[in-house]
C-alpha cells in the first residue's frame, strides 16, 4: 500500500504531520517512520492509494486525442488495445473521433448496450472538444440521449440533423480545436475519468457531457438524464 496521491509526510520532533490533499492536517505521535499498519487507520480518509481494477481499455479510433488517452492510460498500468469493435472481453471502450459520427455512434450505443459494455467518447465541433456522457452501466445516459436532448433543445433542428448527415456522408469540417494541445487535454480528460471508474468511484464525467475551449480554457459540464425509451423519435 502508499499513500494518496497530495499526501505529504512532514517530520516533526513528536512525529509525523500529515498534510492532506484536502489541506487537512492530522498528527501522528511517536518516533520512527510511519509503517504500512499505520495505513489502515488512514483509509477511510482517502488518504490511502486505491488499486485499480483489472481489465482492458479499447481504443476505437485514431489521432492525436486516441494516442496520448493510450500513452496516459499505460503509464497508469491500465492495459490497452486497439479495435474496430466492441467486444465482451474488453472491461471498457473509448471512441475517439476528429468530428461526430452520429449514425456510427447511435449504433455503437446500441451495440455496446447489448453486450453492458461502459464506453466513453469524445470528438471535435466548431472550437470545442466534446467528451461523455461516461456510460458506465444500463442506467447511465449514452450517445442516443445525448442525441434526442440535442434535437429537442435546438433552436435548429432541422438544419442540426442536415449537419450531422453531412458529416455522415463524408463531410468535412472546419475546426479551431485539432491541435496538439487540445487533444492532449481532451485526452486528459478521458483518462482522468477512466482511472477514476477503475479505482471504483464515480467518475465525473457519469451523466455529463464536457465542453472543452482551447481558445480560452473555458470548460463546461452539461447534465444529460436518461430518457425513457420510445418517449421521444428522431424527427422534431
């Protein structure tokens, strides 16, 4: 076992200072360094590295944003592999994508939904990178609500979905976010939600879709409920 990650260890002549990630303070008395069974009385405080989980990570997609969420991914020990689909053996996807592929997703959804396999994605739109929502279990909102909520709250709807069909049918868009530094930080993203679910807490990005501006930092978390089947069809 080791202590959390902003856990500092601060030597006093009584003892030990600890210095919380919370910037909390605790004090342990005695001589000599903390041992391991020092770490049990420190758990429940978060104080304490949590292990992650085994399984493997499946990257569906390429580019900047796909190679450095692997690169993140290996440093933490995470296993990842590269494929064209999802599969029973994997323990999550992740779909990464330079723009929305809005047909290729809706069935992705279904498909990943068919097998209880949690994925995540993110792509490119205007100037925004866009991630999530996370859907890490059946009562988790995927692509299609994200989709339905998009349609319903648009000012445009008709010209949106004429949009998403071009992308569909090989369009290709102008976009101020494709750089380096974008896609790392979109990937960054990913990742600190996928170290989270591994290490069995929720991950922020559960019931969120993320926004995220290069052009000035900006970043926003969009709410996106579950909506109940057949409540609402694809047309406006």
């Amino acid at each position: 076992m080791d202590w959390a990650g902003g856990v500092s260890i601060v030597p006093q002549p009584t003892g030990r200072l600890i210095h919380t990630p919370a910037e909390e303070y605790f004090t342990v008395r005695g001589s000599g360094d903390l041992v391991p069974d020092s770490f049990a009385a420190f758990a429940d405080d978060g104080l304490v590295a949590t292990s992650l989980s085994s399984g493997t990570v499946g990257l569906l997609g390429d580019g900047l944003v796909a190679d450095e969420l692997g690169r993140i991914l290996r440093a933490a020990d995470l296993a990842v592999k590269v494929v064209d689909e999802p599969s029973r053996d994997l323990a999550v996807l992740v779909a990464t994508s330079r723009w929305l592929p809005d047909t290729a997703w809706t069935v992705l959804d279904e498909r990943c939904r068919g097998i209880a396999l949690p994925w995540h994605r993110c792509y490119a739109e205007g100037r925004r990178w866009y991630l999530g929502p996370f859907t890490t279990g059946s009562d988790a909102p995927g692509y299609l609500d994200t989709r339905l909520r998009r349609i319903a709250a648009s000012p445009w709807p008709d010209e949106l979905l004429a949009y998403w069909r071009w992308l569909d049918g090989g369009g290709t868009p102008s976009s101020d976010c494709l750089s380096e530094l974008a896609a790392t930080t979109a990937a960054a993203l990913l990742a600190a939600d996928l170290i989270i679910w591994f290490g069995g807490k929720r991950p922020p990005g559960r019931g969120f879709q993320c926004g995220y501006d290069p052009l000035t930092g900006e970043l926003r978390r969009h709410p996106v409920l579950p909506i109940p089947s057949g409540l609402m069809r694809d047309q406006p």
